[in-house]
C-alpha cells in the first residue's frame, strides 16, 4: 500500500521501520519540527526523519497541520492510507479524510482504557496486570475510534514504564503490520462507554513521592514513572531521586518517611526499600551506599 506515516518518537520509529520492511510503499513519514534537545541543546530531527532521509524517503515537519499548504501537500500524496503512531497533533477532518482508506492510529493501551498522551506509564503507575496496543480507525475525537485490532500483554511485577514502553513499541509494530495487510477487510468495532479511563500528560512533580501513602502505592510510582519524569523526595532540603526501590513485608521505622536499617523507609503501609538513588551534582548509588555516606538513619524522607 502507498502509506503515509506520522510519527515522532522512538515508540513510532518501530512500527515505521517494520511497515518500510514489510515492502510497502512509504511516501511520507510527518513528524514534529526539529527542536533542541540535549545538554548543549543543539537542534536534532526526530528519529523517524532521520530514519527517513538514511532511506531515501521524503519528509514533511510542518509547523501548522490545520492551516497553509500542508492538508494540500498530503490529498497530492494520492495515499491508500495514514499510519498515525505517537504523531504529537490533532489531525483536522480533512486530513483524517485525505488517505483512500483513512487513518489507522497504534495506541499504546487497551482501549478504551488510557486514552490520552502516557497511556503505557499510567498503566504501569495504576498498578494494572496488563496492558497491550490497539490499532484502531481514527475519527475527530481523541482516541475514540473503532478498534480494528488489540494485542494484549501481562505486565510484569516489577517492570517499570520504560521496559513496558520498548515491548509494547515492538508489539504495535507487528500488530500495524497485520492491520494494514488486513486493512480492506477488518470490521471496525466501537469502543465501548464504560471503561473509559484518561491518561493525562505526567508532569515533573507527579515524581513526588508522598510516604504516607503504601508502599504498594509507591513502588507503582517509582516503576511507572522510570526513566521519566522520575521520582524523588526531599532528604535535607535536596532532591534525592529514587531511580529504583522495592516493597518490603518488613516492619515500617517510626513513621512515614524515616529512614530504617537496611535504607527501607517507613510509609503509610509497609517499608519501602531503597535500591539505587541520586543527590544532586552526585552520581546513582545504591540505597546502603546512600545510608553510609550520609549517615541517614533515623532521618525523615518528605
């Protein structure tokens, strides 16, 4: 099929390497204008432009996808369809319109559960058993369309968002490919009203640990917010991040917060054991390398 691929990130760049391998012809891959990133904030394409130019593929990063020249740029295309993944803009009707057989969206959820833009961390932060990828018939709402198919998976107990991430990247690719191949005769079907649940965009301070909640609680956050935005608490003033801990069936210290032996801390339910942590300016260590080198037994996590 002539595809047209709209896409950002690395979750994207997988499902348009497989559709490129799978032979179909790629007209177009569209995604989010150049922008800094990095230390030195030099200005860097998205992968799936680089991944496009290495293979000799045209690209479009417009700066306006509802107005200018772009909607005529895509209805020239003359596509059969629009592979949308992780594209980061709300298509008009006319776009979703353009493609013969319209726009196929990979969601990184199990819809109509998360919809929305950090399906695979809130998963995982909600403490979910599973998770999975749907391709599913864009419409003018926001994840709203009919499902065309779902591949579903367990997330492991002690999995974070980043693990889940690259695994539901390599299913929905798959899952994309058996779509479009199937494309003409799929039935569509619509999501169901109940189940609907929001994922929102995470923000820096959703990485707050609060140790009056379980630590059941806790350890979700930790694992569904790894490697980004993270999470931390104050321990004398400063960020401490906890990039990695563990519940523990052991008694909690004197209250939520503490620091005991073997740098559990105390939380509203439980302890909740310190792996790996950074301090500001400092490299990660581990939690008992944390407790000896700055003597923090007995102080309190806020």
């Amino acid at each position: 099929m002539r595809i047209g691929f709209f896409g950002t990130p690395d979750f994207a760049l997988h499902t348009l390497r497989a559709l490129h391998a799978a032979g179909h012809d790629i007209a177009v891959v569209v995604a989010q204008p150049d922008k800094p990133a990095g230390r030195g904030n030099k200005v860097t394409s998205p992968v799936t432009i680089e991944y496009a130019r290495a293979h000799g593929i045209a690209t479009l990063q417009p700066v306006k996808v509802k107005t200018g020249e772009f909607p005529e740029q895509i209805e020239a295309l003359g596509l059969d369809v629009a592979v949308v993944v992780a594209y980061g803009r709300i298509l008009t009707p006319r776009l979703l319109a353009a493609p013969r057989l319209g726009c196929v969206n990979v969601h990184g959820s199990l819809l109509p559960r998360w919809r929305g833009a950090a399906p695979i961390q809130w998963a995982v932060l909600s403490g979910d058993a599973e998770s999975g990828v749907c391709t599913m018939q864009m419409d003018a709402g926001l994840d709203t369309g009919a499902v065309l198919l779902r591949a579903a998976t367990p997330i492991g107990p002690r999995e974070t968002a980043g693990a889940l991430y690259e695994r539901l990247a390599e299913l929905g690719a798959a899952l994309a490919v058996e779509t479009v191949a199937r494309l003409e005769t799929l039935v569509p079907v619509p999501q169901p009203e109940a189940g609907v649940t929001w994922a929102r965009m995470l923000e820096r301070e959703d990485g707050h640990l609060d140790f009056s909640k379980p630590s059941a609680v806790l350890d979700a956050q930790v694992r569904g917010l790894s490697p980004w935005p993270g999470t931390y608490a104050l321990f004398r003033g400063e960020p401490l991040k906890v990039l990695e801990a563990e519940p523990t069936g052991a008694s909690a210290p004197s209250g939520p917060g503490v620091i005991g032996k073997g740098a559990v801390v105390g939380t509203g339910s439980g302890g909740l054991r310190l792996l790996r942590v950074q301090l500001p300016g400092k490299k990660p260590v581990t939690g008992d390398d944390f407790m000896n080198g700055a003597r923090a037994l007995g102080e309190q996590l806020t």
